[in-house]
C-alpha cells in the first residue's frame, strides 16, 4: 500500500534558520592546504586559493563557515596567521601531527569566505589559552582602529574591522584528545569569563559554548548542565557534536541515524530547559549542531590514525578522506530533514567539513580535478529550498525495525512553507523494495522533483570520484492526479525533493 504524506500548509512551526545550512573548514589534512587554497594550481588566484572549489562551494549554497578549528584551534596561535606570509612562522599541529606553514591565516580566510559568500564562525583557542587571548582576537577582528591590536589589522591591510559576529569558546573540551582538556567546572569558569570580557569589547558578538563532543560521552548531560549553569546569561548557542558511521553488519540502523540525531538535540534542549539557561536576552539558549556528518571513525581509528601519527609531521597529509556512497548520501539528506524538524531548537548547523576532510567536496591531491561528493547533492538541494517555516507533515506508511532506534517510518520527510512556496523533503529508508507516495500538499500550479538514488548499474555502495560523478540528481516523474494528490514512486534508498507552488 502506499505512502501518505500531508502537509498542511497553516500548520506552520520555527522559521528555517538560515545558518541551518553552515559547514566547516578546519587546518586539517588537505582542507586549506591543497584544498581550498593550492597556489601552483591553474585556476589559483593571487592569493593561491583555487577557483574551480570556490565554484563548487558557491554552488553547495553553505551559508556559513567555522573556522579554524576543530581539534586543531586547540594548539592554534592566532597572530601566527597574520601579517606578511614569508615572516610566518612554522609549526607542529600536535592535534593532527602535520605541519603548519601558515600560509593561510584570518585575513586570506575571511577574504575567501567573503567571496563565497559565507559568514565566518570563528573559534578561539580555549585548550593551550584563554581570557587574554581571545580577548586580543576580538580586539583585532572587530575593533574599528586607535588601538595597538585594531592598527596591527589596519598595517596588514585590512582598514575595516572583520566584524565577525559568530565566535565558538573552544572546541570538544570535554574529550580527553583535545589539547587542554578539562572538567565540565573548569572548563565553565574559562568559557564564561572568556565570554563576559568578549562581551565587554563588543557587546554584539553571538557566542557558542562547547557542548559535548558525542551523545556516547561518559559526562554527556553532566557536562552540559555544568557548563549551562556557568555560562547562562553569557552565551547564545551550545554545541552538539554528532558524526554517524555504517555497520557493515546492520545498515538498516545506519540509516536510522536521523533518529539518534532527533533524540540528541531532545535532550540536550531539556536539559536547557531544567537548567533554565537563557541568553543574555532572556531566550533559552539555542542549539549549534556545529558538526555533524558521516564519517567512517574505525577506518579513522584502525587505518588513518596509526599511519599518520608516527613521527613524521607531513603538511597537509590525507587524513578521513571518506569517499561517500549513495547510503551516506540518503542518512546525510535525512539528518538535514532532523535538522529541519527540530528547528525550533536548532539555531544553526555546521557540516563537517567543506572539502577533503570528510567532505562534500573533494580535490585529486597535488593539484588534481575537484569533484561532487555523493553527500553534496542532499546538502546543495536543501539548502537551496529550505525556506520559510517548517511544517512537520503526517506520514502514515511502512516503518522499519531497526536494532539501535527502534522502528522508524520507511518513509522521513519535513516540509517547509514560504509564502505559495512549498517544498517537502523526502528520505526513503528501505533498502530493498521502491514506494508508491501519495504527497497531498493542498491545491498546486507547478510541481518539480528531483531525487538521488542509486544509479543504473549501481549498487548502495556507489561512490562519485574524478572519473565521473554517477552519484547525482536526476528527475523524479510526479503524476498530479484529479483529485489535486501528487503520485510518484520512491525506488529502494533514495532522497528526494518535491517543490510545488
Ligand atoms: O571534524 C574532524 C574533527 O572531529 C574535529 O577536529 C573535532 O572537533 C571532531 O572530533
């Protein structure tokens, strides 16, 4: 029998958050270096960064970008990224063990993400430093000038402050890899003062305290109401960190993950709520799920890590280079779809990360081709479409039993609504058989669909790479029928987008 979805139109929920669609550029592997930026390469600019990804991140239709770290801002000094490139100095990342030339710093950077049209989130270095230091930053980035710290901006070039607005206190403190680790208490002191001097430099900044690095943290929910009770009344957002990866064994849970997601951001938004923590404007704190992605952690564990952590100290090594499959790219469509549905909690969202590292986009090292991603497609076309307010439609079809969440609906879909404007978001969980959807979304003029699913000759294990890009969108034939209900099959493992007006 078929799907039934419904969306009523006048049932509108939270309003799409535009930095829903944020993602993530960390010194890390051949993120910046041999990434984004690559000076040798024919389509370089003055700066070295390369044309051809800015061409693919613009077309991703990110909104914003956390930067620079990770792992990485942990161990990171700021004032070594600034000022003339050939004084820079060069040193050891001892979170990713490479080595750091940098030749890109703040001020390439935030040029870079200026012209790809994305807003910088900053992150200050809250493991090796502190209060003085982040401070310092701010006084540099924001301050418009007549200071020792906003004329050393002006001398390197930039006269108008960066006014980055967005900044993350530290990064995943709570996990014993990162770089200064600390207690939940030690950690809410630093993050709160830190917030109160940042506050008094520049009253406007938004800030986001380090939540838990997982949901499987020994101290998850511990740590967030330490930290909340510190930090309420001084920060805007707290973070949750969530990356999910295939068991070979059982992928019906893998595709599932939207619902560990789901219950994750629940959580956490209770224990906002008990703790009764607020911004400094009197709202409940909002939640960053400032990474989030697929990502294969044991290849990363059993492969990755011991072949990179031996002593040498590469620049720019290949480190989670995840070649992503059509599975990865329906449980990514369907994390934007839990995205969505907890909008109402969710201020904003980061896929980690941009290109290379475990990203949607991808370069040949050395200079090679860049390329799609099969995760791209999910991400570019919500992103594009997602506007308005969230409608949470009913579903009422197959659901499937899944060993780690229980039974979910064969079938997650969310709606957004903007003005005549609808869109539904559709992820098909089932990996063997196709579903007839009968999609009710009220009286509507025009349709157009599209869906990613596995291709002719494929299998759920198809990836794209620079050979070729088989992974990708195609047209999804949908019947009006006289009665006003939009007919169309689902095939086995698929994301789709439905638009109507
Ligand atoms: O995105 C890769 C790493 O994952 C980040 O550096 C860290 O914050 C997280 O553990």
């Amino acid at each position: 029998s078929p799907t039934r979805i419904a969306v009523d139109r006048d049932a509108l929920g939270a309003a799409v958050p535009h930095r829903l669609f944020g993602t993530f550029v960390e010194h890390m592997g051949r993120c910046v270096y041999d990434g984004i930026h690559s000076p040798g390469h024919e389509t370089a600019d003055a700066a070295g960064f390369r044309a051809d990804v800015l061409e693919l991140v613009r077309e991703l239709g990110a909104t914003v970008v956390r930067y620079p770290g990770g792992n990485f801002v942990s161990g990171y000094r700021w004032e070594d990224g600034v000022g003339p490139r050939e004084e820079r100095p060069v040193r050891l990342d001892a979170a990713w063990h490479s080595t750091e030339t940098n030749q890109v710093g703040l001020h390439e950077f935030a040029e870079w993400a200026d012209a790809a049209g994305l807003e910088v989130m900053e992150a200050v270095n809250l493991g090796t430093r502190g209060v003085a230091e982040a401070a310092d930053l701010l006084e540099y980035t924001n301050h418009p000038s007549g200071t020792a710290l906003s004329e050393r901006r002006r001398e390197n070039g930039r006269d108008e402050p960066f006014g980055i607005r967005l900044w993350c206190l530290g990064n995943e403190m709570d996990g014993p890899w990162q770089i200064g680790h600390k207690t939940a208490d030690e950690y809410g002191r630093l993050a709160a003062e830190t917030a109160r001097m940042m506050r008094f430099i520049d009253p406007t900044v938004e800030l986001v305290a380090a939540g838990s690095s997982n949901h499987e943290m020994p101290t998850f929910g511990a740590w967030e109401r330490t930290v909340l009770r510190h930090t309420a009344g001084l920060i805007d957002h707290i973070s949750v960190h969530a990356y999910y990866e295939e068991d070979p064994d059982d992928p019906a849970s893998f595709l599932a993950s939207g619902a560990a997601l789901d219950r994750y951001i629940v959580e956490v938004a209770g224990i906002i709520d008990e703790v009764g923590a607020t911004t400094p404007d009197g709202n409940p704190i909002g939640i960053s799920v400032d990474e989030w992605n697929v990502w294969n952690q044991t290849r990363w564990n059993e492969v990755d890590k011991p072949r990179v952590f031996t002593g040498d100290w590469p620049i720019a090594p290949r480190l989670i280079e995840d070649d992503y499959t059509v599975t990865d790219a329906v449980v990514v469509g369907s994390l934007l779809i839990t995205l969505l549905r907890r909008a109402d909690r969710v201020s904003m969202a980061n896929l980690a990360q941009l290109v290379n590292v475990i990203a949607p986009i991808r370069t040949e090292p050395g200079g090679g081709a860049a390329w799609r991603q099969s995760t791209f497609h999910p991400f570019r076309l919500t992103a594009e479409a997602a506007s308005g307010r969230v409608v949470v439609p009913h579903v009422e079809g197959a659901t499937i039993d899944t060993a780690r969440h229980g039974a979910v609906d064969a079938v997650d879909a969310i709606a957004t609504v903007d003005g005549r404007d609808v869109t539904v978001f559709l992820a098909h969980r089932d990996l063997h058989a196709a579903t007839e959807i009968e999609l009710d979304l009220g009286a509507v003029d025009a349709v157009e669909a599209v869906v990613v699913t596995i291709p002719e000759g494929g299998d759920r294990h198809t990836t794209n790479s620079a050979e070729g890009e088989p992974v990708s969108p195609v047209a999804l034939n949908v019947r009006v029928g006289d009665d006003g209900i939009l007919r169309f099959t689902l095939p086995a493992l698929a994301w789709a987008r439905v638009r109507a007006r």
